[in-house]
C-alpha cells in the first residue's frame, strides 16, 4: 500500500511514500507521520491511500504520530474547503486543524508513578514501624500518586520501595490526565424554566435537530434524495437577543438535547469572552450531576500539556462537548449534534494569519457538510448574517427582553465639543460623567470606564519643532507608557526610553508635550479627582499572566475595586449586578478608522460595553462621550435599535457594492523597498484587469494604494481591494494567478479573502 502525505512544509503538493510491512494497519487517511524529504525529517498528514504510484522507488514512511487517527475524514474535508476557500497552500489549512501540542506530539500524556495497594495473600508480615504507618495510608486510600504519598507521610522512595519488595503494593506509571479547571470548584446547575420566547427559540432549533437526526430516510413526498445531498440540509438559525436576555440558557438546553441524541457539541465564544465565569457555566450543567459528560475547553491560556490532553479527551469521544475559541471548530467531535458560535459578529473569529479563516464561516460550511444545526447568537449581529436572515439562508430567532424585565440601561450622549468649549481643550472626564461618578461612589456602587487604547499618551511632541516620536519599522506614532517610563510602539513592539528634551539636533527643546490619551493617563487622572476611590486598570499591559486577569475580576465581584479602567477586554461577556455605571471615554474613536466596517464597528462595541450596566436591580446609566454625537452609529446604539441602523447601513452597503452585497478580497503586497512594492501592485492590477475583463465579470478592483498604516515592522505594503458577488470562482483564479505570478525577490504577496478589516 502507498500513502499520499502532504507535508508540514509548503509545497502545494501531495507526495506518496511507502508503508513498510511494521506499520501496516496503523496508516489510514488523517493518520499523522513523519517521513524522510531530501536529507530531512519532515511532519505530514496522510490524505489518501492508493494501491500504486506514478513513481518508482517510493521511500517509506518513518513512524506514525499518536495512537489514533488524528485528522478525521470530515475535518479533512473541512481544512480541504478552507485551502479552497481560502486561497492558501492545503498543508497550511491542514497545520491548523490540529493544536501544536498535537501535532507535534511533543506535549505528550504525561506519566507519572502511582502506588497501588495488592490484595493481600496470607498472613499479613511484621512491619517496621515507619513501614506499618506508609502501608496504612496506601492501603485507605488504595491508590495513590508517588509524589503525593511521599509528602503526606514525609518519608522517601525508598521506604515505599521496601512494601514493593514484599509484595504488597505495586508502583507503576500510569497516565495522569492535566485538567485545567481542577482547582474550581464548580457547584452543578439544572435548566431554567425558559420564558416564551426562549422556548420559542430552543423548539425551533430541537425541531430542526430531530430533522437533520432522522436524515434522508423519511422524505415525505417518498422520493429518494439525489446523492449529492446526502446529508439533509442544515439549518442556521441567528439567535438575536440583547446582552442578558437568556441566550445561553437556550445554547445549554439545545446542547442538553443533543447529548439526549446521542451527540455532541462545539461552542464557539470569542477568545476574549473565555473566562473562567462562561466555562463555568457550560460545567456547572453538565459536568455535574448523575449523567455527566465532560466539557473539553480549548483557547490559547491553556500550556501545550493541558491543549494536549483536552483535544484527546475529545478524539476518545469522552468529552462530549467543547468550548473554545476559534480554532475549537475543528474539534473532532463526532457525531456532532450541534454547533454554537456566540457573538458571531467578533472580528477575533477571523484568523489574521494564513489559513486567514472567519470560524463563524467555517463553522456554517461544517454544518453544512455534516447536517448538523449550527446557532449563531448575538445581541448585535453581523450585517452579513442578519441580511442573510432577511434573504431566508438562515432563520431569525429573537429574544427580545431581558429576562425577569430588567430594564435596558438608560443612554446619555455627551457632546464633547461643548465640554471642550472654554479653554483647555476636551477634557478627559465631562462634568456630566463625573458627577455620575461620584454619585456611584457615595452609593457604594461600581462603575466601569472604557477606552479602547492602551498606554498613557498616544503622542509624543516638540511644540517648537514640531518633532513627533515616531518608530523607525512603522508609519506609527510611539505612545508613551507612564510606569515604565518608556515609549512603546503597539504595532511592533519597539521600545525607546523617553527622552529629556526633544530629539531633533537642532532643536533640544526642553518643553516636549504629551498628547493624546490612553488607559493609564484615565487611571491616574482617576486616582487625582477621587482619591478616596479604588481605581483598578485592566488592559493588556497589565495582564501577563493568566491569574491577573481572574484575580482582577474577582476583586471586582466582591467590591474591592469601586472603578475598572479598561480596553474592549472589559466590554464583553462580564456580569457584575453591583455596576450601575459605565462610561465611554471617547465614542467616535473606532469611526475615524478607514475601513467601510467603522460605523458597524461602533455601534456594536457602544452596545456591548453599555450591556455591562445594570444587570441587578438597580436600572444601569450609560455615558457616551463623542465629539460627533448624531452619527448614526451613536444615535442608534442610544436607543438600543439594531433593526434601525441596519436599514441605515444595509443601504449604504448596497449603494457601494460592500457586503453582504459582494464579498471582498484584499491582496497586500509588502517588501521592504518601497518602489519595488508599488510596481509589483501595479503588475498584479494588470493580471486582475484580465480576469475582470474575462472571468469574472462583475468584479470591481481598487487600487493599488498604500495601506492605511503604510510601513508596518519595517515593510512597505500596498493594497488591491477586490469585491465580486463570485468569491469561490475569484478564489481559484486567485490562487492561479499566484501560481504564475512572479514577483521581485522581497515582495511578497498576501490574499486575504473576507478579511475582517482592511488595515
Ligand atoms: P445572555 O447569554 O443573552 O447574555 P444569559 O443566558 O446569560 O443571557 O442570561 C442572563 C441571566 O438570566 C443569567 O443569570 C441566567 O441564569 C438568567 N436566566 C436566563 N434564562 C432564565 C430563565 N428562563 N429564568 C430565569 N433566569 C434566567
Ligand atoms: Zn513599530
């Protein structure tokens, strides 16, 4: 027999190997091996068997990673459509499929020694005393780990040896399993009594999962199914409910239903709404109980082992349900009963490196592929997948209301040209907000401050030369971080230290200025207008390590912080009922970006972030600080009105030819000299010309222009934007075009299909 392997390294090609007589039987299609490529060892994934080769002499293959089959014939097919799709090399979406702690195996089960005690035979033998007190312990507990043993009873290996040698226990390796959620203690829950329109919701979507469990077989016109559609079709339902209107408890009731079928399920959330709070959730009911099933979770915090060991729990078919973040959806459940993709509007869905996959879409192609019902919830959901409900792709669920009525948080859009008139320029804080503050203060209530950028100051300048601290990789200004007395570029990561007087030779003027504002400088402003209060930051400098991030926000549960300061890490996903207020530093600041998702963009964060108010029984205030307040973004999230600014923008979308109504491709071309760069743009712009003029006759091509943030970690980059209403035909002619395509030595040329924003 002969395997095709597609190899780790990118060839774009298949190659076939032999396998030799010691590892028949353990080579099947999705089988993982390491074969010899030139003087190499490489890693690859078997994709077909055959019975002969084009070529003689085939080398055999080396050894067999795992003891299973590690990519399974449907996720096979799904990394198939994501090279397709997606216009990269199929060993690239391959790689992705796995985890690298599986892939490589390098992470492997980790073993350890644990002492078993033996039956005893006859006449139990005369100990000495330190042996009688360590035989009395193994024997209570009959099993036990070494390490743990030899500190419960203070003593060493070799007095336990001692028991092995008279027979009485037995040390052995065993596996022992890493559970990252081992230390929680997690109390179990049971289904809520749904209101009606949750139940309206969940019997859509078990209706819909009987229909696709009873397949094929009862067609009730009694003609048989043509055999392209062997799965029934799926069904995509779009769960729209405001944040705290129950959407959860109907994703734990429908899982509930597919395990009662005999299935599992994935729950997508994005990375940043992983806390251990939304895992606790999924564990408490279902984890616990009489019938429990063990809910794998996989996201980055996780180490290599605990990766590992969660993604084999779920290949064994001994979890049943995964939650993770986006590369979760190609968990190896099976069979998979159901698919959630929670605030499916994220942009961290889409991977911003090649295989450049949106989840939410390869979570909707998996259902397709394996007639599974997929969900996708959100309070405010993607145009795309809205229009898509409104064009009947996928059915419309609404939860309405918040459950047991709780008002939506009163919005006040503060004008910040008037708090600006008078003098100094905009303040940081309105009197407005601040009042609100310290109201909450005197109350004993909590209020949460959002900005989205990081740092002190944004810019630094010289106010008589005009010099800006700029980094010397990036068309980016340095932002200024007060603790650490350094200047920080966020794009590359480039560090100054912060100069006495201004840099410019010719200039040395001692007054340099700081402007601009980010999380510290609202912090320490904080800390100055209240300094009574607690005042707790929370943004990405101040988190590196897992634990922060938790103790942060316990500290926060129990009220030892009255005010959290924090980036888009605090908008999603937190319930405090204590937080009455929430204030939005500097509202326009997403509209100003260049990109025709800016307004879609503010309107769902503002949304989001006031979603943090007022979930007890207090009703929760929202300050929005803007200094365009009658955008319509602005306006519409004031009123909580998705439905309102999507007519507005489904319009404007349409008048462009911007999805939902096309879709878009951005191909970025980078290399270090600049001419170079523009002139390969311009030569891939007279390819594309061609298959407008051909192929594809509604595509629209722009460009090529300098991108929005033009030299980027020390790369110039240009980009060609492309829509067509066409993606999978514009995809295979893209990655023919790449194929032939020559470009100078250091220009490279990146496509990125559905891209999530055009910087
Ligand atoms: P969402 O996911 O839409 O933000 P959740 O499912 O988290 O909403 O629900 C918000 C709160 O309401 C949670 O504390 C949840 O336990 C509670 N809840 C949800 N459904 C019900 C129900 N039917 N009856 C009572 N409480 C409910
Ligand atoms: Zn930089």
């Amino acid at each position: 027999m002969i395997a095709r392997v597609s190899l780790e390294i990118a060839l774009r090609k298949e190659f076939d190997y032999a396998i030799p007589p010691e590892l028949e039987g353990r080579v099947d299609v999705g089988t993982r091996v390491q074969v010899p490529f030139g003087p190499r060892k490489v890693l690859g994934c078997v994709t077909a068997l055959a019975e002969e080769s084009a070529h003689a002499r085939l080398k055999p293959i080396i050894k067999v990673i795992g003891a299973q089959t590690l990519v399974t014939p449907r996720v096979l097919k799904l990394a198939r459509w994501i090279a397709d799709y997606y216009c990269c090399a199929p060993e690239i979406a391959l790689k992705s499929v796995l985890p690298e702690a599986v892939r490589k195996e390098d992470a492997a089960w980790r073993e350890r020694l644990f002492v078993r005690a033996l039956p005893v035979s006859g006449e139990f033998p005369k100990l000495p005393k330190r042996q009688l007190e360590v035989w009395n312990i193994i024997e209570e507990r009959r099993e036990l780990s070494l390490t743990e043993l030899l500190t419960l009873v203070e003593t060493t290996a070799s007095t336990v040896r001692r028991l092995e040698d008279r027979g009485l226990i037995e040390i052995a390796t065993q596996v022992s399993e890493r559970d990252p959620y081992a230390r929680e203690e997690i109390l179990p829950s049971v289904p809520l009594v749904l209101n009606p329109a949750q139940a309206k919701a969940l019997d859509a979507i078990t209706r819909a999962m009987n229909q696709s469990e009873d397949g094929g077989s009862n067609m009730e016109d009694g003609k048989s199914r043509p055999s392209s559609t062997l799965h029934p079709p799926s069904s995509t339902f779009l769960l729209f409910g405001v944040t705290g209107s129950g959407k959860t408890e109907v994703y734990l009731q429908a899982i509930a239903h597919a395990l009662a079928q005999g299935k599992g399920a994935i729950v997508l959330v994005p990375e940043i709404a992983l806390t251990p709070q939304t895992v606790e959730r999924f564990k408490a009911r279902f984890s616990q109980g009489p019938q429990q099933t063990l809910v794998a979770v996989l996201h980055s915090h996780l180490s290599a082992g605990e990766r590992h060991d969660e993604w084999h729990k779920i290949r064994q078919g001994r979890a049943r349900i995964v939650i993770g973040a986006r590369s979760a959806i190609f968990a190896p459940v099976e069979p998979l009963g159901l698919i959630v993709v929670d605030e499916e509007h994220e942009h961290t869905y889409k991977q911003e490196e090649a295989p450049r996959y949106n989840a939410r879409d390869v979570a909707i192609v998996r259902g397709q592929m394996e007639g599974t019902v997929v969900v996708l919830g959100s309070a405010t959901p993607s145009l795309e997948s809205y229009h898509n409900c409104k064009r009947g792709k996928y059915t419309l669920l609404e939860l309405p209301e918040r459950v047991d009525n709780q008002k939506m948080p009163f919005v006040r859009v503060v004008d910040m040209r008037q708090a600006a008139r008078g003098g100094k320029g905009p303040p940081i804080f309105s009197t407005q907000l601040k009042e609100a503050i310290t109201q909450r203060l005197e109350r004993g209530e909590q209020t949460i401050l959002f900005l989205n950028r990081r740092g002190y100051s944004t810019a630094l300048e010289c106010t008589q030369c005009g010099y800006v601290a700029q980094c010397p990789n990036c068309s980016l200004s340095l932002t200024y971080h007060r603790p650490e007395q350094k200047l920080l570029c966020h794009m590359c990561g480039y560090v100054e230290a912060v100069p006495a007087v201004c840099p410019n030779e010719k200039c040395k003027n001692p007054s340099i200025r700081y402007t601009g504002l980010g999380t510290q400088k609202v912090e320490d402003t904080l800390n100055k207008l209240f300094p009574k209060a607690r005042v707790q930051r929370m943004d990405s400098d101040l988190l590196k390590r897992k634990e922060d991030y938790r103790r942060i926000l316990g500290d926060f549960r129990v009220g030892k912080i009255d005010i959290l300061v924090g980036t888009q890490m605090i908008a999603k996903g937190l319930h405090f009922p204590n937080v009455t207020l929430v204030g939005i530093i500097y509202a326009d600041m997403a509209l100003h970006q260049p990109d025709f998702r800016a307004g879609e963009r503010t309107f769902q964060l503002l949304t989001q972030v006031s979603g943090r108010a007022g979930r007890g029984d207090v009703e929760g205030e929202v300050f929005v600080q803007a200094f365009t307040p009658f955008h319509p973004a602005i306006q519409h999230a004031r009123r909580h009105d998705f439905v309102g600014f999507y007519e507005q923008e489904i319009e404007f979308r349409q008048q462009l030819n911007y999805p939902p109504f096309r879709r878009v491709a951005l191909l970025t071309l980078k290399g270090h000299n600049e001419d170079k760069v523009k002139f390969s743009a311009e030569h891939v712009r007279k390819e594309l010309d061609k298959l407008a003029g051909s192929a594809i006759r509604d595509l629209i091509i722009a460009g090529p222009a300098p991108a929005p943030l033009l030299r980027a970690e020390s790369l110039y980059r240009y980009q060609l934007m492309l829509r067509t209403g066409q993606m999978s035909k514009l995809g295979q002619s893209l990655a023919a075009l790449m194929a032939m395509l020559t470009l100078p030595e250091d220009v490279t040329l990146t496509v990125d299909i559905d891209p999530a924003s055009l910087s």
